[in-house]
C-alpha cells in the first residue's frame, strides 16, 4: 500500500516512520523544510495535562513509549534525536505560591509520581535558580527531546527505510480516483497514491480536500534561545514556573518559553513580546538578560475547536485520512498517534487507544 502524508512536522514523520515499519510504502510531501513550523519552533517537553479523559490516556501511554520509540528512531536513522529523561522541578515564589499548592494537590489526586521540595533541595537541583523560590516540585515522569534533532533523525531514517520526502512541494489540488488519490503541486507534478493522509499543521486547505477537514485555529507560541556560558551550572532539568518555562537543550544552550498567542500569525516576534518572556523568566532566573539571545522561535500551533485532537478517516472520501489539531502537545501523543492511525490506515487496527477519538 502507497501511503502519500501531506506535512513533514512531528505527526507527519512519526506516522510516515510507523507506516514503513509496518511494511507501507511511504511518500511525505511538505510545502517547505522539514520541521519548518511549530514542529521545528516547540519547547517539546512532554508532560501529559491534568484530567483523566481519553486523550489523557493516549498522553499516558504515549508517554511510556518514547524511551523504546526514540531508540528505534536513533537506531534506524543513526542520529541522536535529543531525548532526555531528567524531569521536571517545578518552582513557586511568594505570589505564586497558592497556584503551585493548587497544581500539587491535583497531582496527587490523580496519582502523579513527585517529591516535593524545599528551597534548599532547589537549589541542589538547580544552582542557578533564583534564592527567593519558596516551594518546589519534582516531577521525574516528565521528558523532553529536541524537536529539530528528532525531525532530522525521523527523515534520515524515513529515506534510510526506503521512504520518499519531497521538500518545497506545494500541493495546489488533490483528486479521488476509483482506487487511490491523486496529488497536484504547483510545479506541475502529480504523485498517486492508495491512501491520503494530511498532517498540515495550520496548512490552509487546498481544491479537493476532504469537505470533513475541520478548519484550524492558529495559536502562536514564541521562545527565546539563550546560552547557559555564563551560569555557575547550566541546568540539567526542565524548570517550570507560573508564566512559562526553561528547557535546556545540551550543556549550551537554553529554550526560554513560552507564550500563547491567540488570533497572532506573525512569524516575527515583536520587541514588547521579546520583553514580556525575559520578565516573565526573571524571577525564576536573575541574570537571564547577560545571557547571549541566540535565537528567537516562532511557531503556530494547530489547534481544532477549543483543542481537540482530529484523527482518523475521512467520512467523504475513504482513501483520506486526518491527523490535526495537535496544538502543544503533537510530540508527546506521537508515539501512540502514529502507531494506532497506521493500524487503522492499513486496516490492521482499529484505532487502538485513538479508537474513542477517531473521526469518520
């Protein structure tokens, strides 16, 4: 079976990875690079949201699965795709302090893993956090992975395993035919396949796509990338605090995040944006402003509705499928995500965990 997947961010590589290990010939088309949106801009640190509905056991399970799954992914590309496993330490000062008292207790209502801790415990953990912190949390269970390395490992292992990515590929039309699709790009190309699958992200969609491809919502997210150079110890966990967090990436260098911008397109962050995460970091990291800003991030997350997840078969036409509406949260579910849905597009599965889910 051809599979053709429209998209070439995080819920396009890992479903076009799972469909080749499941025996699936596999094409990915993307209009730019690879992780050239919010696949390629995202803090991607994977801590599943509070609640117990379906999604959050899909985030669970997901979650379970990304030590074996990024193992697969580093030793079929021969990459390293950036997966730690430190935890998070969750931090409160004074004026923050009711909000984190909150978060614990609906943590350990609902079974999380955690230590808490005290200020002298944070600042074992995290030298360079700020002395006035008066709580902390240990949240072991969180992980993180760079979402440009594992993009990057996911395509290199895609080719290695005998797939096609075709960057700068515009699709201008797509057409059912008796047995498959047809795919129209603006240079003219026409690629066919049995199956269509769109993973566009905030892609806006194009002539004969499925009338069920729900519209999406763009939710801007912008992060500062710093050097840790100038810290006494460059952190070595996810540091969480009420207005965003810090997310180091190696020894070097640190993601400084994040904000949530509603109805914002802009790839381009304005400087009052800029000033709003260095106050925000502040508090939780003095000295952040004589770090060098090496980088400034901008992404789109996709979301549908008021954020749910949108996968599955179209109800209009039977050789397309969906998978959209991951907003913040498309790397952690990708292990399961892309798993269940090549089952179901095979028709080896029925959806497995996505199965209350699934559209179509």
């Amino acid at each position: 079976m051809k599979v053709l997947i429209v998209g070439a961010g995080i819920a396009g590589l890992s479903l076009g990875f799972e469909l080749l290990n499941q025996g699936a010939e596999v094409t990915l088309l993307e209009a730019h690079d690879v992780a050239h949106g919010a696949s390629g801009a995202a803090t991607s640190y994977m801590e599943p949201r509070l609640g117990t509905t379906a999604i959050r056991a899909v985030e669970w399970e997901a979650l379970k699965r990304w030590p074996e799954f990024a193992g697969a992914i580093e030793q079929a590309s021969g990459c390293d795709a950036g997966f730690r496993e430190e935890g998070q330490v969750r931090v409160a000062i004074e004026n923050t302090l009711s909000w984190f008292e909150k978060d614990l207790s609906q943590r350990k209502e609902q079974g999380w893993e955690l230590e808490r801790l005290d200020p002298q415990q944070v600042s074992e953990m995290e030298p360079a956090v700020c002395r006035d912190v008066v709580a902390g949390l240990f949240l072991p269970q969180v992980r993180w992975v760079d979402g440009r390395k594992i993009c990057s490992a996911l395509a290199a292992a895609i080719v290695a395993g005998g797939g096609t990515i075709r960057t700068g590929f515009q699709v201008t039309g797509v057409t059912a035919t008796g047995t498959g699709v047809e795919l129209n790009s603006a240079c003219g190309d026409i690629v066919c396949g049995d199956a269509l699958v769109l993973c566009t992200g905030t892609g806006n969609a194009f002539p004969g796509a499925p009338r069920d491809m729900p519209a999406v919502r763009p939710v801007r997210g912008v992060n500062l990338v710093v050097g840790m150079i100038g810290l006494a110890r460059p952190l070595r966990h996810i540091v969480k605090h009420h207005r965003g967090n810090l997310c180091p990436r190696g020894d070097d260098r640190l993601i400084v995040g994040t904000t949530y911008d509603p109805g914002e397109t802009a790839l381009d962050a304005s400087a009052d944006v800029i000033e709003k995460l260095y106050r925000n970091a502040e508090p939780i990291l003095p000295g952040i402003r004589e770090l060098p800003l090496l980088d400034i991030w901008c992404g789109l997350r996709p979301k549908v509705g008021d954020g749910q997840l949108f996968v599955g078969r179209s109800s209009h036409q039977p050789n397309m499928y969906f998978s959209m509406g991951h907003a913040g949260a498309g790397y952690l579910r990708a292990p399961v995500v892309a798993q269940d849905l090549a089952e179901l597009i095979l028709g080896t599965g029925d959806g497995g965990l996505l199965k209350p889910l699934v559209a179509g």
